[in-house]
C-alpha cells in the first residue's frame, strides 16, 4: 500500500493564523461582555443590600439613617448609595487575557475602598461590596464560555 499525502504548507499555516486571530477576538469579546455583567452584578447586588457571599450588611447607624431620611434616601437596608456617583463610575478595561474592575472617578474610589477595607464612620463599619462572590464567579464562567465558544464556533 502507498500512501501519499499532500498539504499546501502556506494553506496550513494561514488556516492556523485565521484560528489563532479568530481566538484573539473571542476571548476580548467574551471578556468585555462578563466584565460588564460583572459590574451590574456587582451594582445590583450592593444596591439591594447584599454581601457579595449572601447576608447583609451591617445597619446604619441612628444618625446616619436620620440624615438619609432627610434627604429622602431609603433607611430600610444599606446599599450603599446617596447620590449613585460611586456606582456609574464602576466600570471595566480589557487588556490582553484579562479584564480589571475598578473606579474611573478617583474620588469614588477612595469611598469605595473606605468602605471596603478600612471602614466608615466612628466604629469604622467595613462593608465589603466590591468583589465577585462564589456563586457570581460561576455565572461569569458559564457565560465566558458560551460567549467564547459561541464566537469560536466550537
């Protein structure tokens, strides 16, 4: 039996660049769209009340909930949210194969991290809110993948 196979090395070479391009774009498409579903979660889930790992946060305190009552803000639960400044400024950046969270509005930012690491108020009440818990990371998994392989077409 004879055997002869014939590739067009240049056709190989090119079908391959075509996936490894192919590859490049799904994954800055599939990070843009979880990274964005990361931060409304993030958003909804803080403006409900919510800890990123279930629970809620710890209650305002007497003062506050009367001078958010004042101004006509909601005292039934924190959320984290007096002028909603802090939340439109949360947004994403893409670079390479990986994607970052953050605060485009500096000033935004150190309430966040206030709130998050070192606590506000005289008791220095942490409230951590800006973070992915378990079962958010399992959706942005699932929907990673579908989102990559749908455009890989796989």
């Amino acid at each position: 039996m004879d055997l002869k196979i014939k590739a067009n090395t240049l056709e190989v070479t090119n079908f391959l660049k075509g996936i490894s391009r192919r590859q490049s774009k799904a994954i800055k498409t599939s990070l843009n769209r979880v990274s964005n579903m990361a931060v409304l979660m993030i958003t909804k889930r803080t403006q409900s009340g919510k800890l990123p790992d279930g629970g809620s946060f710890e209650p305002y305190t007497k003062k506050t909930r009367e001078m958010r009552q004042d101004r006509g803000r909601q005292v039934g639960f924190v959320d984290l949210t007096d002028t909603g400044k802090m939340f439109r400024s949360l947004d994403f950046r893409v670079g390479g194969n990986k994607s970052s969270l953050f605060f485009s509005n500096q000033e935004r930012a150190k309430i966040a991290f206030r709130h998050d690491f070192f606590g506000v108020g005289r008791k220095k009440v942490k409230r951590p809110f800006f973070a992915i818990g378990r079962t958010e990371e399992e959706k942005i998994v699932e929907e990673f993948n579908k989102f990559y392989f749908k455009e890989m077409r796989i």
